[in-house]
C-alpha cells in the first residue's frame, strides 16, 4: 500500500455517504482534502483538511489544487458532484475518467436521448418543448408523461401529468431550478426498474451489479418514491446480456475507457429494455448493497482508479455481479413541512437481525425538507441469504415502521413492496 502521505486526494463531498471513502483514504495513508458548500459536515470533521467551497465553484477549486499540490481528485453518487469533478480535473490538470467534450452526453437530457436513439437503444418517447409550445408539439404521446428538467438531478422539479395543458401549466415549476428554460416530456413507463452499476476497464465495461429499483405511488402529480432496491435482480438471466450489450455501446460512442458507469432502465418481458437514463457515477445510497450481496467494496474501487488502477485487473479478472447472498435499502420518505418527534418503532426495527445498517436523519423537532440535505427520513440496509427471506423482513418493516410528529401524526409515507409473477426468480 501506498506510503504515509505520498499523495494529496480532495474528495469531492462530505456528507454521510463519504464517510467510508475519506476513512479509507485516511488508512491508505493519502492526506485527504474534502470540498463542497456544507460547512461543518461529518465527512469535514474526519478529513485531514476541509474546504467550504460549493462544488459547482469550479475555479476556485481547481486554483485551491494547485495550492494544496492536490495529485489526485475523485468523487460519485451523484450526476451534480460528477460533472464538477470533471470540469475540475480538466481546470487543475488532474486525471479524471471522463471529459468536459462528453459531458452533455451524460448531463443534458435531450442529448442524451438523442444519442440513446442513434445507438439503436430503446427509450421512453419523448418531446423537448419551451414555455409556449405549440399545441401539436406532444402529439404521438401516450399520456400520462413526466416532465423533468434537461440539466437537474435528484428529482428536481419531476411530475407526472396528465395532458398538454397541464404540462403548461407546471413548466414554471418544472424548470425553476434549471439554467435551461426547456423541459423534456417524456411517456411514463410501467415497466419493472432497474439500476445497474459498472466499471469501464480498458474500453470494456464490467457489470458490478444490476438491481430491481421498487417505488411506491403516493398520488397527485408526484412521481412515485424509491421505497427498496434489491441486489441482486429477480431478472438479472433476462436483463443482463442486453444491458451490458447497451452500456457497451454507449462507452464506445462517449470515449469512456475506464471510470463508473450507472445505467436506470425500465424491462417488461417480451418487450425489452428502454432505458431512463446514463449517468458517470456510482449510484447512491446504495452502493453498500454491493459489498453485503457479493464482496466488492465501492471506496476501494474509487481509490484504487486515482493511484493503484492496475490493480482492478485483478479485481474484474473473478468477479461475478451474480450475488450469492441477497441484500437491500429500504427508504423511507417524509412528508415536507412535517417535524419528527418520536420514533421508538424506527430504532426498535433496527435492533431486528439481518440489519446491516441504520440511518434516522432527522434530530427531534427538525422540519422535514424536500431537496435538502437529508435524502430520506430514515434508511435500513439488511441482509440475508435469499430473496424470500428479504421479502419477509421487508415487509415486516413497512407494517411496522413508523415516525410521528408533536401530534402524533404519522411523518412518514406508507411503503409498499414490488409486486412480481409468481415465477420470477433469481
């Protein structure tokens, strides 16, 4: 392992979901530097040096490199945090696995879809229309639709809507947020989910995982919550030669030789693949489902890209994204506006056994936010040795789990697990 010090890596991010990788750096001896726009952070507090400048401040980030004789730079779990780091590493001449030529292939939505389309590769129809958009500019489309922003993250601004006019009348909203006043409307999928994560390795890209995303309606125009990701995919023998054959193309149109490689797609049987979106970063809040299902550490992955590469030779050279345990996040939502005050249920359940991990976010009386800081109100990971008995103890938890507020009001929205045939199986 690398000498005590040798290198200088800033770490881009530091909240929860950095811990494991600014610890890890810290073991291998790197003196680690985090950034972004969080002052006061837990992943600051662990790091050798922390700055608190927002990430999309791009040069005075690279200026700060140069100062700190930064050799290094890597972040994910977030398109926002990738697409800084790559204008970043381009700024302050560091390695990155992607460029700023490409980026719009990964970050705007439009062009993305048009690439999807001429690789031949499957995706939610869709329309790009302004404000005063003409009243035949979504014919062809099967309603209902989602309308997102072309340059947003995170869910920003997403709805579902159900006609034209509706789509006028929340483009305000839709586009808030977003430096481009356009929006991408695009026909809702009732497909079954899926994330996949991989590494591109000398231009060919290994799978690390594929995972069946389940959501839960909860009405209006809001789009459905994530509510449980399991890995591995009660589909994986039908997804997985199609998907990889998918990523495979989109590598080699982007240039991408090396680096992270997500991919959200949507499968119905005898109808195929039609992917949502493409994204240069491992996916968040989740990742940690990789090491308890198959053995393979995410961090480790990160660190050994910027200063140890040739050693992922040997990683891909057995690795199998065919788990031989099962494993799965079970988010839990918020209602905004509403405080959490008790939770005897939420910590109770994290006692139970197959936990792996529990994470409550709010403290006592803190207001839930949507788009702040806290991604979830609470999160569990949890383990075992089949899908059956995942399924089992995930659907205790929904029964059970609760967080109320002053008033006793229930906090949360209630989860529902994924329905499937009866004959799907790993």
């Amino acid at each position: 392992m690398t000498g005590f010090q040798t290198h200088r890596l800033l770490i881009l991010g530091s909240l929860r979901e950095f811990l494991q990788l600014i610890a890890m750096s810290k073991r291998r001896g790197y003196y680690t530097i985090v950034c972004d726009g969080y002052p006061g952070s837990e992943g600051k507090k662990l790091a050798d040096k922390a700055y608190d400048i927002p990430v999309d401040h791009t040069d005075e980030i690279a200026a700060m490199c140069r100062a700190e004789q930064v050799d290094g730079i890597i972040t994910s779990f977030s398109d926002f945090l990738f697409e800084c780091m790559v204008k970043i590493a381009e700024k302050a001449g560091l390695k990155c696995y992607f460029d700023t030529r490409s980026l719009p292939l990964y970050r705007n939505k439009a062009q993305m879809k048009a690439m999807l389309a001429g690789l031949g590769i499957s995706t939610p129809a869709c329309r790009v229309v302004g404000e005063t958009f003409p009243d035949n500019a979504l014919d062809g489309l099967r309603f209902p639709v989602v309308a997102k922003p072309l340059d947003k993250y995170g869910s920003r601004g997403v709805e579902v809507l159900h006609s034209p006019q509706e789509v006028r009348e929340r483009f305000a909203y839709t586009c808030a947020t977003s430096g481009i006043k356009k929006v991408l409307v695009e026909e809702y999928n009732d497909g079954y989910e899926f994330n996949m994560m991989t590494w591109v390795l000398h231009g060919k890209v290994q799978v690390i995982s594929i995972a069946d995303r389940e959501k839960t309606p909860i009405g209006g125009r809001k789009i459905p919550i994530s509510t449980r990701n399991v890995y591995p995919s009660r589909f994986m023998s039908d997804v997985y030669e199609e998907a990889l054959g998918i990523l495979q193309k989109v590598a080699g149109y982007t240039g991408q030789r090396s680096g992270a490689l997500s991919m959200q797609f949507f499968w119905k049987p005898g109808v195929g693949i039609s992917v949502c979106e493409v994204a240069g970063r491992f996916l968040g809040y989740e990742h940690e489902l990789v090491e308890y299902a198959g053995g393979l550490n995410i961090e480790k992955l990160l660190l050994d890209y910027v200063y140890e590469e040739d050693a992922l030779d040997d990683v891909f050279r057995s690795y199998s994204p065919f788990f031989p345990k099962t494993s799965a996040a079970l988010y839990f939502h918020g209602k905004p506006g509403m405080r959490a005050v008790s939770w005897p249920a939420a910590k109770e359940l994290a006692e139970l056994p197959g936990v792996k991990e529990t994470w409550l976010f709010y403290r006592e009386g803190e207001e839930v936010v949507l788009h702040g800081p806290n991604p979830y109100a609470a999160r569990y990971y949890i383990t075992g040795a089949t899908r059956e008995e995942i399924d089992a103890l995930t659907e205790y938890f929904f029964r059970r789990m609760s967080i109320t507020d002053a008033d006793g009001r229930e906090v949360l929205y209630q989860n529902q697990i994924g329905s499937y045939p009866k004959d799907a199986q790993i």
